[in-house]
C-alpha cells in the first residue's frame, strides 16, 4: 500500500483517540487494512477512475477525520527552551566551488539545508577572529560516499554566551565536500585555553537545476515560460520521443505526490518555492532508510533529488527499534508539530542534538515510559516529556509528550529519536521504478 492510498484510507481510521482501549482498536484496523490488499486496490483505483473532483472529495473527507491541531507550531521551531539570545547579522552566500578554512565538528546524522539546527557548545568553538565566525561545518564522518567526506554549513544567526556555554541557533544552508590539506590531513587543530579545536578546508558543492528536455521544442519564449505546462503533448509530438519519456525526467508527477503529502500532514502550503530547498525540505521530511538519506543528500541534481523522492513516495515504511528490529510506529501516523515539518533537531541540556521524527501514536505495547512527566526544557512549550523506550530490548527509541494546558490538540504524541530508529520499507514499490536508472539522471 502506497501514500496514495494511505489518502484514500483516511475515512476509515480515526486519528486521535484519547484513550488507550481506542489507539489499540484503531491499531487494529490499520493492521487489517495493511494486509487486505485487495480493498486498498479498490479504494485507490475508485476516486482516481472516477475523477479528479471524486477523488478530491474523497481526500477531504479522510483529512475531516484528522484531528486539527490546535497547537501553535510556530513555536518548537523557535527553539524557546534555549532561552533569550541576540540577533546575529547574516552573512553572504559563499560561491559553489569556492574553497574555504572554517571551523568544524561532527554530527551523527546528516543534516538537509533549511533545517535549524540548535547548539549548546562547552567550548567556545567559534572564538577566533575571522570573516567566518559565524560559520560552522558539521562533517558527516559516520557518513563516507565514495571514500570522499561531506557536510553541511550551519550560519548563526542567535547566539550568547552563558555559564561559559556557547548557545547558538543555525540554519543549515550548503553542502560541501572535505578538501585534504598540504599534508593530506582532512582537519586541523588548533591549541586553545587548553582544547583542541578543529578546522578544514571546506569545498562548497553546487546545485545543478536542468530545464525542462522539452523546453528546446517549444518556438519561443513566451511558450517556454507561460505554455509549456499546457503544452507539453504538443511540444512531444514536435521531438524524437513520446510525452511519456520526457515525463520520466520532470518533477511534475513528484509536485503533484507532493500536494497530496502536505494535505496529509495538515501543512497548507508548499513551505518554499526555491525547486532546491523544496527538494531538501522533502528529503527532510520523508521517513528515509539511511542508504536514501545519503543517496539524496550527495547528488548535485535538484531533478535527480525530485526523482527519488518520487520513488520513495511509492512506498510505505514504518519505524522500528533499531536495536531490536521491533515495529515502533507506522507511516499513518506521522504528523507535522512543528512549522518545519514532521522531522525537527533539537538539543538536550548537554548539547546533544537529536533529530526527532513526530507521531500521533506508536504500536500499542510497544514502548514504555520510564521517568515521571517534566516540562524543564521542553522542545514543546505547553508539553510535558518522559523518556520512553522499546519494550522488548529497552532500548531509548524517544519521548512521549503530554499537554498541560487545555484545549491542545493532540493531548499526547511521541518524538521518536532518529538515532535509535531504523525506517524499513513495508512493500515494493506500487509502480516499478529503477531506482540505478533515475541515480544516472544527472
């Protein structure tokens, strides 16, 4: 079953009980649903043979079903359990394939451009004087492609100092590859006040954004830019091939999953119009395998990124304890708590920083609390938190929040933590989809 159906089947299930005798009944069906193939072949082939207005009907009715948040989602994308912090001026954008010594440390997972990415740092690792002070290189060491390193610039743009801390708000803004030194070093460092701090050369990569193949057909201009959409049947019959090859290598089909996902996850409107950021905010935002986080992340093509995201829309996956393997959560089930999307960073009060992926629910008797409701720093103001862990391995898989105030709507959902799940992939793909074939696009 793809997401398409997963629409489709949204009139069927509710999504949000208040109790725990409801999430396991609504568990339940969705379990039955998920191996009744037949009925989901049914509701997918229904609204589409019937037409874009049924179809659309029918989609509206499922997300009816879909509890409104009444949170304001604005707020964990402010990071407001950092405290108050100071303005820092923005910098320019550094040229692709220009080459730069900045600052650096490592990350445990790879970090998309657009995200925010919060620090709490004990040593003052941007106290230096220089033109990019307030750049940082978080380096995928765990992450290798091709014996070759890469990363993502994070620029500040809050920090202060605090109880000899560095804290720091950034956005992710470009990927770069490590460049080896005279001495074929990756990073250097540097003595200071007793700690080492590191440095690298730093290459930034480019994002390559081809036209539309079929846009050479088109007799001018103005046909390029205000009739291609509506024109492309003609301009095809106008070159070698049929529609359908050119169709292959357009993001079209991927746009169109697109609007379909952000209905789902009650998000109004595309978050950027840039087809680059648009590519990584999807990436972001797709529970991803981490063999296609790195397939996504390392490409240069925008078209080649849209691709597989296209692909990987054809699919269902589920989370599961990556320890245990056990089945922790599914794909229904995600939402959007945060104006970001469904997938956000976060930092603890020591500094780590974890990528949480947000749930309604999770597989009934699955996991289990193990510490008493706390709203200290909380990455949801108006939420309590407990640590929550798998219950066949007791392996740390997230957090279980909790309102406390009245009137939020969801009253409890669960961050999973992206370094203790592992995303699997339920089925093949509904279509079949050469996934070497759409990695040569570029």
């Amino acid at each position: 079953m793809c997401f398409r159906q997963f629409c489709s089947n949204l009139r069927l299930k509710c999504w949000h009980q208040n109790d725990d005798e409801n999430d396991v009944l609504m568990y339940q069906i969705s379990i039955n649903d998920h191996h009744n193939p037949q009925n989901g072949d049914q509701l997918l082939a229904g609204p589409s043979l019937a037409g874009p207005a049924v179809h659309q009907q029918t989609t509206n009715d499922g997300l009816r079903n879909r509890s409104k948040l009444t949170y304001n989602t604005q707020l964990p994308s402010e990071h407001t359990y950092l405290g108050k912090l100071k303005r820092v001026e923005a910098l320019e954008r550094l040229v692709p394939g220009s080459i730069h010594r900045i600052p650096v440390s490592g990350h445990q997972s790879i970090i998309f451009p657009g995200e925010t990415i919060p620090f709490i740092l004990t040593n003052a690792l941007l106290e230096f004087d220089g033109s990019d002070s307030n750049r940082i290189g978080l380096v995928f060491w765990e992450h290798p492609y091709k014996k070759r390193i890469f990363g993502v610039i994070c620029e500040v743009y809050e920090k202060v100092v605090r109880d000899s801390n560095l804290v720091l708000k950034t956005t992710a803004q470009q990927r770069f590859e490590l460049v080896p030194q005279e001495d074929g070093a990756l990073t250097r460092s540097v003595q200071r006040e007793g700690r080492a701090h590191y440095y690298a050369q730093v290459k930034i990569l480019p994002e390559v954004l081809l036209p539309d193949p079929l846009t050479n057909f088109c007799t001018n201009n103005t046909a390029k830019i205000n009739n291609l959409a509506r024109n492309r049947l003609m301009a095809a019959q106008s070159s070698v091939w049929p529609k359908f090859v050119y169709d292959q290598y357009c993001s079209n089909e991927v746009l169109n999953k697109v609007r379909r996902f952000l209905e789902f996850l009650q998000i109004e409107s595309v978050p950027t119009a840039d087809p680059a950021m648009l590519s990584f905010w999807l990436a972001k935002n797709i529970p991803l395998s981490d063999t296609d986080r790195k397939e996504l992340f390392y490409t240069n093509s925008v078209l080649t990124r849209m691709l597989l995201v296209n692909s990987i829309l054809d699919y269902t996956c589920s989370c599961c304890c990556k320890k245990c393997n056990r089945r922790i959560a599914n794909y229904a089930d995600m939402f959007a708590m945060s104006k970001q999307g469904v997938s956000g960073s976060y930092c603890n009060p020591s500094g780590f920083v974890h990528e949480t992926l947000t749930v309604y629910r999770v597989v009934p008797q699955s996991t289990r609390t193990t510490t008493k409701p706390s709203t200290d720093f909380s990455w949801f103001p108006g939420y309590s938190w407990q640590i929550a862990v798998c219950n066949a391995c007791n392996n740390h898989i997230g957090w279980k929040f909790i309102a406390t105030k009245r009137g939020y709507k969801p009253k409890k959902f669960y961050g999973l933590c992206g370094e203790t799940i592992r995303v699997t992939s339920d089925h093949k793909p509904l279509f079949g989809t050469n996934r070497k074939s759409i990695a040569n696009v570029a």
